[in-house]
C-alpha cells in the first residue's frame, strides 16, 4: 500500500504519507496555515489511534519549509505535546522523527556564527505579521523540538539537503532540493543583509511570493516500485537541477513519478513549461483553494495539459473546489484523456492510493 491523504488546507499543504500493509506507516508532511490544525488534522490524527490504546503514531513528521502555510500547523502539534510533557500528562502523539530545516542552521553549515549575527535584524523586522508569524514558528519548532528530544533529523544527522538518503521499513527517501546554488543564495543574502544592516534583503522570502523559500525541502518517496515527488514551495529549476545531479533525469527522457505534489500551489511564479516537459506523472495534485491566492495559475494548467499527448491518462487533483480552476481544466480537457478529481466538501481528505489506474 502506498497511499496519499491531502487534508483540506485551504491555501496551504498538509498531507498523511501511508505505507506497508494496512495501518502500517505513517508520514505526516506539514501542517497547514491557521485553523487546520484544529479543523481537519488533529481530528484526523486521533483517528489513526495507536496500538494497545496508545497515542497515535507518526513515523516521521516534516516541515517543507518554514512558512505560515505550511507551519502552523505543526507548531499548534508540537505545542500540544509539549504542554502535555510539561504537566506530565501522557503526550497525545508518538513521534518517531521531525524532519525540518531550520534556516539558521543551513545559513550556519556555510557561515558558522553568520546566523547569530543577523539574528536581531530579524528579530526587528518580524514586527511585520507575515514575517512575524513565520518566524516565530520556525522558533517555535525548533525549540518544541529540543525540549522533545525530536532535533537532529534522525536518522540523517543533519540538515535535508540535496544528495541525503534513507530507508525507512520499506520506503526510500532521497532528498532532491535544496541544493548547494540555494543555500549558496540563501548564505549570500544573509551576508548582505548583515552588511547593509537592512533585514529587508531576508524578510521578503518571506512576503516576497516571487521569492523562493531557498530551505524548502524536496523529496523523492519510492516504495513497492511506485514513486512521489514532494515538491514543498521549490522553483522548478532547482528541482530539476537536483534531479539531474543526482543521476534521476536525463536528456533521454522525461522522468516518471505516480504522483506529483505541484510546487507552491501550482503558481505560476515557481514553475515554468519546461518543468512539466521533464517530469510526468500519473496523479497531479494541487493543494490550493483559490481564495486567498489565486492558485493554480491558469498558465500552470495550460503547461501541465499541453507537456502531455491528447491520449494520455493521468489525472489532476484539486483539494478544494475552485471554480476558475475547474473551468479552466474542463475546458482544456476537450478532446484529452485525463481526469479532473476534486474533494467534495463532505470528503475528510483527497485519497489517492499509488497504483491505481489514472
């Protein structure tokens, strides 16, 4: 079984990764903006139970990024178990691992002690509400995780970046992004920042949608000869640049994935046509609701329908109604075989179990 669970996360992502037999492993991959946590995931959560009565059980928890849309979330999960820890209450979830990328330490592994020393620049500039509330998350994590024992991204000992491996009871792990050129960047303006006493140069990654999140974490799930590619708020190129790098994609031949989770949203601003020339995929998703952002660009619908043969199956997933959406791929479907999956409001999540036909 390798199975796919997308959350309803209005503008943001949260999913539960399943795999080995029924009520086998569980991933949870970010948390979702403000609300989800409380309306649709920690219900979810509880769900799962845990053997013998126990608390539910998560093999592995990952944060793509930093982000409000991503990370709330998980900082509202975190909060909780670290209350329950602090008043000696039974933790309300079994975490075998947290996987994160914690911005400073990325900054750190190329300039050890660059971090410290921009910090207050930070700190000043997150009196700014977006920029506020991504920071303090991202602290917010990383402290929960400490107090936890859950820091260190067992087992990879270190920081998710391009070239990292592991296996987890059947399901490989390798990390495609961010590579070397993003933390290089990511490093560069840190520095400038420090250098212009201006914490501008860093805090627009964070309202900046043109802006990559350069730590957002890419990977590539294989299990049972079945493959996803968890894309977090990556550009394009960078994901294609660490797929070529590690030996995955060629000039030869478009790589194929089961199920392809779009990049921030299908925006149109992290992907261009190319992208969807050299990866295909059988399941597209799109966690988006349109409201806030108007994600999926239509561009990005047009790119992703015109990379395919009028006769190939697949199908693109939304995990909200959206209608600009809808319309735009009905109309694109004229004269295509692919399908258009939307979760129906009444739906707890989006299901796609890897190996069904499209």
């Amino acid at each position: 079984m390798f199975t796919f669970e997308f959350l309803d996360a209005h503008h943001g992502d949260c999913f539960l990764v399943h795999w080995g037999p029924p009520d086998g492993r569980v991933m949870l991959v970010d948390g979702g903006p403000g609300g989800v946590y409380r309306a649709s995931l920690r219900g979810r959560l509880r769900q799962l139970g845990g053997q013998d009565g126990g608390p539910p059980h998560l093999d592995v928890v990952c944060l793509s990024h930093v982000d409000d849309d991503h990370a709330d979330g998980l900082d509202r999960l975190l909060r909780d178990m670290r209350q329950a820890q602090q008043d000696g209450d039974a933790p309300p979830y079994a975490v075998d691992s947290l996987w994160f990328n914690s911005v400073e330490e990325l900054v750190d592994r190329r300039a050890p002690g660059l971090s410290a020393s921009v910090r207050p620049l930070v700190e000043r500039a997150a009196t700014d509400a977006a920029v506020g509330a991504s920071y303090q998350q991202g602290r917010n994590i990383r402290n929960a995780a400490t107090a936890l024992h859950l820091d260190g991204n067992v087992p990879f000992g270190g920081p998710l970046t391009e070239g990292a491996e592991t296996v987890l009871d059947d399901l490989d792990v390798t990390v495609v992004a961010p590579d070397e050129k993003a933390l290089e960047e990511l490093e560069e303006r840190w520095r400038k920042a420090k250098q212009r006493g201006d914490p501008d140069v860093i805090t627009a990654g964070y309202t900046d949608g043109s802006v990559p999140n350069l730590s957002s974490i890419v990977l590539l799930l294989r299990h049972a000869g079945r493959t996803a590619l968890l894309t977090g708020d990556a550009r394009g190129d960078r994901v294609l640049s660490g797929l070529r790098a590690l030996g995955l994609l060629d000039d030869s031949e478009p790589l194929h994935v089961d199920l392809l989770k779009l990049m921030h949203h299908g925006s149109d601003r992290n992907v261009e046509a190319d992208f969807f020339e050299q990866v295909r995929a059988d399941h597209y998703v799109i966690s988006a609701d349109g409201i806030r952002h108007h994600h999926p660009s239509e561009d990005t619908l047009h790119w992703l329908v015109e990379s395919r043969a009028p006769d190939d199956a697949y199908v693109v997933h939304l995990t909200n109604h959206i209608p600009f959406a809808e319309e735009e791929l009905a109309h694109l479907s004229e004269g295509r075989a692919f399908g258009i999956d939307v979760r129906a409001p009444a739906e707890q999540a989006l299901l796609i179990t890897i190996g069904d036909p499209p």
